[in-house]
C-alpha cells in the first residue's frame, strides 16, 4: 500500500507502507476519496513554516524556540500531506459499537490507502448520510475556518460584504454571507473561473484585483459609504491594503489568512487611519470560541457538517480538479504548490 508524502521541500512522494494492527478502540478505512488543504499545508510543504524550528506555547500564547534536541515540527521524508478522507470502514476494534463494519465515513486523515483513527466518543468521524456528496464531505476543514470567518465578523442582514480571495474557504464564506441576509456580495479574485463559481453561488459583483483600485470599486457600490464587514482570506498584503481603504468608517476586517510576512510598502497609515476599522483575527480552532461558552469548536464543526450534509453548502464547484491517487505526486506539487491558481481544492480519487 502507498501513502503520499513530502520527501524534501516542495517535492511529493507515493511510498510504501504497512498496516500496524488496529486498536480495540480504532477503525480502519479503506480511503476512496481525500483532498489536501492548500492554505496551510502548503507553507509547511514549502518548508516555510513558522512551525518547524518553533512551536506555539499555550502557557506564553507566543511562537518560542524548539529544544535543540527536540524534533522539528516538520521532518521531510516522514511528512505526511492530506487533510480529509471519505472511505469506508473494513476493520474495527472491540471497543467500537458507534460504527458498522462498511459505514461509509469522512474524518481527517492523510493521503494514503488506509486510514486507522479512534473510533470510541470521536465526533469528528463522521457518518456519511445515503447519497451524501464527497465533495461536501472533504470541505468539512475550509468550511469551519468560513464560518468562523463570518461569525467573528457579525454578518448581519443588509450588510455589504465583500470576501477576498476564493479559494475554498472564501467560496464557503461568500455562500454563508449571502444566505445571513448580506444585501450586497463582493468577491475579489485574480481568477475569472473561480469568479464565475462565486457569482453562481450568490456573489452580486466579482473583481479582479489586478489593475484595479478595489477600494474604490467597493465604494462605488456602496453608495461611498464602504463595507460592513470584508473577510480576508488570501493573505496577500495588497489585498489588505484595499480592505482598508474600501471598509465603511467603523467596519470590521475579519482576516482569516495565515498570512506571510508583509513586504515593505505596506502602510497602517492613509485609509486605516482614517476609516477606524476593527481587525479580527478569525481562527476556528483556537479555543475559546469568541462566543465561548454558547460556540465551541466542536459546535462548529458539529454545524458545518450539517450545512454540508443537507445541501445548504454547496462545494461541488469547489473540488477542482479531480485527480487519480497514483497521480497525487505530480497534481500535489503542481496544482497546491507551483500553480494554485489552477484549482480551488484538489480532490483525490483512490
């Protein structure tokens, strides 16, 4: 059996592995579909990662160095890439009763032909309903961080929205703003496909952000009055830049990109001076919620999988493009890392 991995930097694998025996409180699932995440995962691939010579400290609530002699968050050659799988069920322990053996089910996992995971009080191994969409399934992790992103940012009926950056997550949030009651919903993205998707799915007006001055497009539609709320989620600091001189006075810039560091140019002056706009760092799995204790993370993924699961998200557009499992090397690197810009979220058939 095959699994895919990151050997080196920016350089994907299928290897060779062996089962290890499953635990009386495991499952095992023979994989049929997955997809990576491309946000990031694709740091870590790179090898750019803050992760691999730091980690975060809970105790500090800050990035502090690793131990010399401690592991590195990121060991090239047993890295394992993949995000969610859907398969089904063809072994259990002894422990488990909530599953049958062939129940078909999502839970995360890396890319590779069997999955082994704690089948005993683990809600995030989820059931798939008859008939239920794998590739509803596999946006389960974008959804999450999407839904975050529009709470955090208290999308109201009526409010002008603008989401930047459609890949899957700004996709979902751009479906999310528009079914809260958002009267106005802006997309911006460099990609006319991915605009095309958007505008299906709810988006009033979608711009290309490249020779254009955004800021002034989003005034302009909104009667120079500006957004209510703009959901950040691409990263780039151009693109903040523009939500700060298109935000209305007092409204809220919900950034859910785990951005790079900015390049010089970047400016906290003009616009942002001026507009007095709330920046919320938006992160669905950091616990407490904002909303603590009425939203936990296990609410909202216990919601997601739900708008998922009965049709009230759409992702079918959003797995693009589909490949085959013994092509993941080549697609992983060409399509999450080299060129991101021709998908939205690489599904994998096994």
């Amino acid at each position: 059996m095959k699994k895919l991995i990151a050997t080196e930097p920016r350089v994907a694998a299928l290897v060779e592995y062996q089962d290890r025996p499953v635990a009386s409180n495991e499952v095992k699932i023979r994989v049929e579909f997955g997809s990576p995440k491309h946000g990031t995962e694709a740091v870590d691939f790179r090898g750019v990662s803050p992760f691999i010579d730091e980690e975060f400290s809970s105790e500090w609530n800050m990035f502090v160095p690793r131990p010399a002699d401690a592991p590195r968050g990121i060991e090239f050659g047993k890295f394992q890439l993949g995000n969610m799988v859907v398969g089904t069920i063809v072994e259990m322990g002894n422990e488990v009763t909530e599953y049958q053996m062939g129940d078909r089910v999502c839970s995360y996992g890396p890319l590779q032909e069997t999955v082994i995971v704690n089948g005993v009080n683990n809600y995030k191994l989820r059931k798939m309903p008859a008939g239920a969409s794998w590739k509803n399934a596999v946006c389960y992790d974008p959804a999450q961080f999407a839904m975050s992103g529009v709470r955090d940012a208290n999308v109201r009926v009526g409010d002008f929205v603008v989401v930047v950056g459609l890949g899957a997550i700004g996709q979902i949030a751009l479906q999310l703003a528009k079914k809260a009651g958002a009267s106005v919903v802006i997309g911006v993205d460099p990609l006319e496909h991915r605009c095309t998707i958007a505008r299906k799915h709810g988006a009033d007006y979608c711009f290309n952000p490249i020779g254009t001055d955004i800021g002034l497009e989003i005034k302009k539609l909104t009667g120079k009055l500006g957004a209510d709320v703009i959901i950040e989620t691409s990263g780039n600091s151009e693109a903040l830049q523009a939500a700060l001189r298109g935000i209305a006075y007092g409204g809220t810039i919900s950034y859910v990109a785990f951005a790079k560091p900015f390049p010089d140019g970047f400016n906290l002056g003009r616009e942002a001076h001026f507009n007095n706009a709330k920046i919320i760092f938006s992160r669905a799995s950091s616990e407490p919620n904002p909303d603590y204790p009425r939203w936990s993370r296990k609410r909202i993924e216990e919601t997601c999988w739900q708008l998922l699961m009965n049709g009230y998200l759409n992702c079918e557009d959003l797995i693009d493009p589909v490949v085959s499992f013994s092509d993941s090397p080549d697609s992983y690197m060409k399509f999450v890392d080299r060129h991101p810009d021709l998908s939205i979220k690489m599904g994998i058939e096994f």
